[in-house]
C-alpha cells in the first residue's frame, strides 16, 4: 500500500467516527477544550485498536487462504464500504428523533467501539497483504481523532446536515481501497 492508499484507508475509516462526534456536537452542551480532545483521543485510540485485533485475527488464518487473500481484501473492504453506503442512503423515519449522544464517558467509549467495528474487518483484509500494520492503525488513530474533533466542533454549528454525506463518501472510498488492492494483486 503506498502512503496515498494508507491515508485514504485512514480518512475511510474515520467517517463513521465523524459522523457520530457531529451527532454529538449537535446534541451536547458546551464543553470545554479538555473534554474536545479526551473525546477525540478515545475515538482514535479505539480506531486505532481494532484494525490491530482483526489483523491479529487475519494472520492466524492467512496461511489457509493465500491464494485468494486479495479477493478476501477486496471483499471485506467492499461489504464494510457497501453496508457504510446502504446506511447513508437508507431514509430516517419521519418520527425518529436525531441521533443524540450523552455526554457520559462510558457513551462516548461504546460510541467509539461501535464505530471502529468496521476498522476489525478492515483489519482482518490486511493481514492478507503486505502492509505495515502498526503504520496503518497509527493513520487511523491520528485521522480518527482528527476528524472525531472537527465533528465535535462542526456539529455546534451544521447540526447533523452533512452526516449521511459523509457516510457516503467514506463507504465510496473503502471499496476504492479494496478495489486498488484487488488490482495490484491481480497485476503481479
């Protein structure tokens, strides 16, 4: 994976954490910077994990499945991206109330886990190619936080107007990542 795959992985990946923290920014009271930022690091630390626990996970099955590890890729990848396209396209029912958030730690640290669930599955496809593992989940982590806190301040002010947008986008940009590593498989 080349550094522009691994940051567009990175920014893929961090979607579903944006989204949430816009949610989040939009419901909450004010809150000071230090609580911003510990918000922040628990989205990137949890981010950051879970690829690691699902490329763990991939390396103990990886030498079952060698000859078709791209396809697993480009597969895992594709559904992950698919279900974060079928979520953002799929219409709010008109009684339901805007997705909020408390603002208790322990919301924000299942908040965060189930966003990066995805990130495991994402984690197991690249434990089928040649990839600097602890670089990928550090882009994660770091762009994970970077995009929780832009979400945190962006929801202050846009509400939850862009969320399903973005959704889109990040599912479109996960299964171009599987798909580029699909292709350079199948090139070799």
């Amino acid at each position: 994976m080349t550094p522009v795959t691994i940051g567009l992985l990175a920014l893929g990946m961090s979607v579903d954490a944006f989204a949430a923290a816009l949610g989040q920014g939009a419901s909450a009271r004010r809150r000071g910077l230090g609580a911003l930022l510990a918000t922040g690091a628990i989205f990137g630390l949890v981010e950051a994990l879970t690829p690691l626990i699902g490329w763990a996970l991939g390396v103990m099955a990886s030498y079952a499945i060698a000859a078709v590890d791209h396809w697993v890729a480009f597969g895992l990848l594709a559904a992950v991206g698919l279900r974060t396209i079928a979520e953002a396209l799929r219409p709010a029912p008109a009684h339901e109330a805007p997705r909020r958030l408390s603002n208790g730690w322990l919301r924000i640290v299942a908040t965060a886990v189930g966003t990066s669930i995805d990130a495991m599955a994402v984690g197991v496809s690249l434990a089928f190619v040649d990839v600097p593992i602890l670089a990928v989940a550090a882009a994660i982590g770091v762009t994970t936080t970077a995009m929780a806190l832009l979400g945190l301040g962006l929801g202050r002010r846009l509400g939850q107007r862009f969320g399903r947008g973005v959704e889109l986008v990040g599912g479109l940009v996960l299964i171009g990542v599987g798909a580029t590593i699909l292709v350079e498989h199948l090139r070799a």
